[in-house]
C-alpha cells in the first residue's frame, strides 16, 4: 500500500501536468473512474468506482523517497531490537488504526 508514497515521482505512472509554473502528475487507483475509463472503455453498470483522482506535487526521482522508507525500517529495526527484517513481527505489537488524517484525499479548500 504505498502508492501514495510512490506517487508523484518520475517513475510512477500519471500524466504530467504544468499549471502556474508549478509540476503536478496525476494519481488514480486501478478501481477509479479514471482508470476504468481509460483502461476498461468505462465504468461498467454492474461496477461502482472507487477513489478520487488527484493532482499530486511533482517530486522528481523516487530514489529519495525509498531510502526514506529504508531508513525508517532500518530505525524501527533498531528501535526494537530487530537484527533482521522477519524478526519485527515478533518484537512488536500491531495496531489496526481505523481513523487517519489523509491531506492528500481530503477535501481542504
């Protein structure tokens, strides 16, 4: 589930748009309208679309992005004693989250 993440860099797919001197690519899930209409000739009768199409800030190569993410599993690692990466399961307490602020998909004016 990082498509979030991902999205937004030169790697990930989205078309590129200019607006205002400022760099933008789009972002949709597969199950979106966009993607059905574009992939799937539309959204079918017996289908409903799900998630919302948005302009994410251009962020360039992705390369920064990873090592972000690498370094905060590296970090968590070491925070609970983990010396390898299957070890972290057992040395940590999942929580489901059920409520989460996400700027990205909410509608701020």
């Amino acid at each position: 589930m990082l498509g979030g993440m991902l999205a937004g860099h030169s790697e990930s797919g989205g078309e590129l748009i200019e607006r205002d001197g400022k760099k933008y690519k789009l972002f949709y899930g597969m199950s979106s309208e966009t993607a059905m209409k574009k992939y799937a000739g539309g959204v079918a009768e017996y289908r409903a679309s799900e998630g919302k199409t948005v302009e994410m800030p251009f962020k360039g190569d992705v390369e920064h992005t990873i090592r972000d993410i690498l370094g905060g599993i590296r970090s968590t690692c070491t925070y609970v004693g983990a010396a390898k990466l299957k070890e972290l399961s057992r040395r940590t307490t999942f929580i489901c989250v059920t409520q989460q602020v996400n700027p990205v998909f909410s509608d701020v004016s």
